[in-house]
C-alpha cells in the first residue's frame, strides 16, 4: 500500500520524513488549502450561512500536485496529520473535500510533539476528524466574515475609504483608547517618600516612615516633609518589633500560548508574532548533529496538563543537573484551566528534558536558543520544590510619634528558584537581585541616625499597554483564543490603528481612535468586553458538541443585519470627520470645514466638490513654513537640485524638486540646545518611517542613544544628567529619575 502523510509545513513534513523513512511520502498542504473568495461575501445568509469555499489561487498546483500523487496507485492511503487544534482540524476536512478523499482511503492523525515516538504513537491509533472542531473553526471564519464585509463598507463610506474592523481586533483597539484616555484624564498628585539610614550595634539597615501618630503615613508636600524632617532629625531611635516568618514560594505553571507571549516579552523583549514564529521552529524541528527532530511540544495550547512520560523522566534529568535535594518524589500536577481552554493538549515543555539549552547552544540560532532556554527552565523549574524564604519584618519607632519599617529576607533553600523565576509587567514587583539582609538586632535595642533620604515622588497613571499586558487582558476577559493574539495584535498594527514604540508601549494613532469611537456609539455589541466573551463559549460550545453553529451564528446576525442598513440610512459622514471652522475659504468665501484624509486632518472648502480648495491645519501651515525657512538652501546630494518640504503619510520629509526625474527623499532632522549624554554631541528630532517623532544623538551610528521623551535644556539639579518631558506638566531625569512638576 502506498502510504502519504499530508502536514502543513515543509519544515514538519522534513521531520517526519527524516523518522519514517521510503514508506511514507510526506508532503506539505502550506497550511489551509480552501478559503472563503477574497472578493465577495461567500455566506449564504438566506440558506444556513453556507460558506462557499473555493481552492485559493496560491494552492491550486499543491492540490494537483498531491491529487496526483494519490491516483498514481489504487490503494494509496492518506494520513491527515495537521496540528490538533480546531485550526488543523479544519485544514485536514478542508483537504477531504478539495482531493475527493473517500472514507476507506484516508485517516486522521494528531500528535502534539513532533518526536518518532509520538509519530509511530498516533499512526497506531488514527481517529475520526472531528467535525466539531471543524464547525466551531467554521463559525468564527463565517463571523469574523460577515462582521468584516458588512462594517467595513460601512467605515469607508462613513469615515474614510480603506479602513477595515474585525471582531476582536476592534476590541483590541477600544482596551487600548480606553486606557490612553485613562492616562490624559489622569492628574498626578505629589507625594514624599522617607527613608532614613540607622545604624545598630551589628550593622547598618535602611527604614521607611509607615506611620504617623498610627496612621499610614501621608506626606503630600514639601511643607509637611520638611516639618517631618525637623522632627526626625531630633528624635531618638528604637527597635520596637521584630518579626520573623517562614514562607515558601510555589513555582508557575508550565508555559501555555498567552504566559509564553507574555513572559518572551518581558524578559526576551519578543513581539507576540516573533514569539509565535520561533516556537513554530523549535515545534517542528531543528538539525543538531545526526538528529532532527522537534523541540517542543505543540505551542498553541491553553492547557497546563504535562504528559505522564515526560513526568516520569524529568527528576532523572533535575537529579543529574543539580543533585536530588531538587528533585520532587512525587510529580506536581497543575488543575488550573486557563478560561474557555479549547483542547486536552499539553502545556507548552521540550519534548526531550535531558537536552539542556547549552547542548543545544550551537545548533540554534540566538533567538531560538533564548526561547527555547525559557520554556525549559520553566518547565524544569515547575517540577522541583517550593522556595523557602525568611522574611523579617522590623518596626522602628522615632520617638512617639513616627513608625519606620523595614523589610529583609533570606532565601534559605532555592528550590525551583535556582532555575527560574517569572518575570513581572511592574520592575517594582521583581524580586532584588541581591537579597536584602537585616543585620541583627533586638528588641528595645536604642539605633542612631546616619542620614534621611527624602524622595519627592508623583503618583502615575495607569501604564500603556504592551503586546504582554494586552495579552494578559484579552486573556482575562475571555476575548480571543491562543492562536489570534498574534495576529490580532499585528492586523491592528499594521492598519495604523495603534503603534508600538521604541518603549515597546502600544499608543493608540488617530484613526485607530476615530473608528473606535464610531463603533463604541453605533455598534457597542461589536466592542463589547462581555459580548465578545460571550461569543467565545459559545464557539466552545460548539467545539465540544453542545450547540450547533448555524443557531449561534443567526443570533448574532440578524441584529446585526439590522443595525448596519439602519445606520447607513442615520449616519452622515460630515457628523464623524467633519467639523465646522471660523475660517473662509479665500477662493469662494465658503466655510472652511476640518475634514479628515489620508494624511491625517485638513481644511477643506465646505462647499466642495464645487469649490475644490483645501490646505494643511493651521498649525501645520505654521510648521511648514518654519519648515521651509530651516531648509532653505538645502541641496539633492544625488543631483545638485534644490531640496523641498513634502507631506507624506507619515508627516513631513525632504524631496528633491526634480522629482521623478530625481526621487532622492531624507528625513528631517531638527538640533536642540542639548547634549547627549553619551557622546556629548548634539540631539536631534528625527522621525521613524512611520512619522512618529524621537529624538537621537547627530552621531548616529556611531552613538545610538535615542528617547521618545523631549528632552530638556536643563541638566537635572542633583546628578546633571539629562531630563525630558515626562508629561506635559512633569519632567523627569533619565539617569537619577527625580522628577520635577512645572507650570506649563
């Protein structure tokens, strides 16, 4: 019998070739091979929401191709082996019905490690395809579908012709505004920190005022530090309590889709799609010497669940590394359910413990190192034992009326903490790289004053997102699955919705804003946090067999339907992008109207398309013409011509005025009256390609300093290091990070 493996990828069909050897021919499908047509709705919405799907363009020859291998020999059979994940599921149906496959002449098979024994496991036991999974798949492409091709015709004519929503990429944004316009509605409010250096018979300790007159301390002024500092200065010092607890530490979870993307953020600064991509690659496998074979288990899984082999062998591999005291007698078993898991997969682990990073080092490039370093030490780190800390709490009374306190600890057995800790989204949070040891003392025992640190401190509002947190919050509202992050997080990105800065914060753009707030007025089910959760266990439901999919998609259609053709009727595209100026056009003698373009915002004549005037905002016209008077003179370093102010998409660039003859362009870079603080030569305002100013040193690439805080002419009062505009009332020092309120 003529035997043929069918996966999605080149790279996993090498793998499993490299184990099976001449019997099997395997072959890859490049992922889905049907798809709904790019051009047309393709949803039957008067019969059942049928999806008309047609072989795409790019995979027509892969199907011929294949088909052909199939009817070379009578009795071939076919082994469907893509991921097993809804998504895999659907590709293996998918590939039913595109290769006429009858039932005797093919099997479905899934493995969750590509290994030979997890191969030659699953070609001894193939099953059925799940057509449930295929119908919850089935039902988010029919929805993502209709919300897509309805609301999209609906933005272009409403707001601007291009712009695209989807059903939880529009949610994505809106938690992204929502927290933008938290941080502008925040007011900050000074506040002092105190700490005061004491000295004991056996050493030197640091302690933090904690109370006043048994309150919790308050200080929210320099007036009120300063009389607390008289008072400090004078008061006697004396041990009053002494606290002693044992804690342990428990260690996280093995890896699942989400803590990866968010933990390869923090500590590996990975975007969610270079997570994604390099775990793919250690899945399906990596030549390192005479083997090939997968790394790691499958990594779109939301299950915390570790195989009973992979159990049974890893204290051999914990004894081995770091003796027996580290390795657990009875294996830690993690119940936990990440909300609405979709499969039984494992948690994300190395197929094959004993394959420690560094025997693997120089088989992998450097990122594929770094991941692949994360996922086992934190799964290694899951089986070993509980971190045991002492935590000394220490209450310093000064005189009657203040309380200071101060926190130490000693790690006295690491445990799972010689391999690993988990990262924090709050520096604040991190444990210390050194731990703090209180030196030792009694109570009743007199300190003296060495010195008091008053810090001069402002509350701060709540941080932008990162792809980390955003992960973290879509996660813990139930929107989305593990495989949309990634390209949730990369749709809204790259249509200009939001943009990740060099900071790695994702900063809502203006148009991202615009359309959230047209959907949030007309369309709130759509960017509903509980609606879109909502949706989510019902596509559950349907993949565990507990509800059809045509139902679901009915209810949430035919309301659907209503509100769009109601609101293309109620609507007016001038109430959304449009608002009226005092200014007249100096054609006509028609209003000005602010209309909004590609390009951002622009005056426009109000009487248009008959009066066809238009020119930049004020303020951009005034920054033009300062533009034009900073480069004048400037010259084509390609032909000698003149160079001369462009407005492009991403703001202003300098173009050569022999255009297209010369299509020479450069950036504008503008010199402040400051000096970096690396190189001492001059920072400039420069621009990414994308517009978004930053400023960097004139020496780049010899100096690679850059920040996207304005900073400032002042050197900072106490180290004279270089400030920047925090915020528009708060400056801040880069080096010592004091901070300083302004009136302006």
């Amino acid at each position: 019998m003529n035997h043929i493996i069918i996966v999605e990828s080149p790279a996993k069909a090498r793998t499993i070739k490299k184990f099976l050897g001449a019997k099997y021919n395997v072959k890859a499908s490049m992922g889905h091979i049907r798809d709904l047509p790019k051009k047309t709705l393709a949803i039957d919405v008067e019969h059942d929401f049928e999806p008309q799907y047609e072989i795409s363009p790019d995979k027509k020859k892969i199907v011929k191709d294949l088909k052909t291998l199939i009817n070379k020999w009578p009795d071939t059979m076919v082994w469907l082996a893509p991921d097993e994940d809804r998504e895999g599921e659907s590709i293996a149906w998918h590939l039913v019905h595109a290769l006429g496959l009858k039932k005797d002449h093919y099997k479905r098979i899934a493995f969750h490690e590509i290994t030979k024994s997890a191969i030659t496991k699953a070609l001894e036991n193939p099953r059925d395809i799940d057509i449930n999974r295929v119908h919850a798949q089935q039902a988010r492409r029919v929805l993502d579908r209709l919300v897509g091709y309805k609301l999209s015709p609906l933005l272009w004519t409403k707001i601007r012709a291009g712009l695209s929503a989807g059903r939880v990429q529009s949610v994505a944004v809106r938690l992204i505004v929502e927290r933008e316009r938290e941080i502008e509605a925040f007011k900050s409010e000074e506040y002092w920190k105190i700490d005061c250096d004491l000295k004991v018979k056996k050493g030197e300790f640091s302690a933090e005022l904690n109370k006043i007159r048994n309150k919790k301390a308050e200080v929210k002024n320099k007036k009120q530090a300063d009389k607390i500092l008289q008072d400090l200065n004078k008061a006697e010092y004396e041990i009053k309590d002494i606290e002693k607890k044992k804690s342990k530490r428990k260690p996280s979870a093995p890896f699942i889709t989400s803590t990866l993307q968010q933990e390869a953020s923090r500590k590996l600064g990975f975007s969610v799609k270079q997570t994604m991509m390099i775990a793919q690659q250690l899945y399906e496998g990596i030549e390192h010497g005479q083997h090939h074979t997968g790394l790691i288990t499958y990594m779109r899984t939301d299950s915390y669940n570790l195989a009973n082999e992979f159990l049974r062998g890893v204290p051999k591999v914990i004894t081995k590394l770091y003796g027996k005291e580290y390795a657990l007698g009875k294996p830690r078993v993690f119940t936990k359910k990440a909300k609405g898991a979709q499969e039984a997969h494992e948690a994300i682990r190395p197929t094959h413990p004993e394959k420690t990073p560094k025997d693997l080092k120089e088989h992998l490039d450097s990122n594929q190192y770094k991941l692949y370093k994360l996922i086992w030490e934190r799964t290694i780190a899951c089986q070993m034992p509980d971190a045991e800390v002492d935590v000394t709490t220490v209450t310093v009374s000064a005189n009657k009326d203040y309380e200071l306190e101060a926190k130490g600890q000693v790690i006295k057995k690491a445990g799972f903490m010689k391999v690993y800790v988990e990262g924090t989204d709050n520096p604040e949070d991190a444990l210390s790289d050194k731990d703090k040891i209180l030196p030792e003392m009694t109570e009743g025992e007199n300190c003296e004053l060495i010195k008091i640190n008053p810090e001069q401190k402002f509350t701060q509002p709540p941080p932008r997102y990162t792809e980390a947190s955003l992960v973290k919050k879509l996660e813990s509202e139930g929107i989305g699955r593990p495989s949309t992050y990634a390209p949730t997080i990369s749709t809204i990105i790259q249509r200009g919705y939001i943009e990740k800065q060099q900071d790695k914060k994702l900063y809502p753009q203006e148009i991202g804003i615009i359309v959230n707030d047209f959907l949030v007025k007309h369309f709130s089910d759509i960017v509903d946090y509980k609606f879109t959760a909502n949706l989510e266990e019902k596509l559950d439901d349907i993949a565990e067999g507990k509800d059809k999919w045509q139902p679901v998609i009915k209810d949430f259609y035919e309301p659907f339907e209503k509100i769009i053709e109601e609101k293309k009727k109620s609507v007016k595209k001038e109430d959304i992008i449009q608002e009226k100026t005092d200014e007249i056009c100096d054609k006509c003698g028609a209003p000005m109207m602010v209309k909004l373009g590609r390009n951002g915002k622009f005056l426009s004549c109000s009487k248009y398309p008959e009066c066809k005037n238009a020119k930049p905002m004020k303020e951009d016209q005034e920054k033009e013409e300062k533009l034009k008077k900073e480069y004048k003179g400037e010259k084509c370093d390609k032909c000698g011509g003149q160079m001369v102010i462009k407005n492009g998409r991403f703001g202003e660039f300098l173009a050569c005025e022999n255009y297209p003859k010369c299509k020479n362009t450069r950036a504008l870079s503008h010199a402040l009256k400051v000096k970096c603080p690396k190189c001492k030569n001059d920072l400039v305002e420069k621009r990414t390609k994308r517009g978004k100013v930053f400023y960097g040193c004139s020496d780049y690439p010899k100096c690679d300093f850059a920040t996207w805080k304005k900073p400032v002419e002042d050197p900072c009062t106490v180290c004279n290091g270089l400030q920047v505009q925090a915020k528009k009332n708060l400056i801040k020092c880069e080096q010592c990070g004091k901070e300083t309120e302004t009136d302006s």
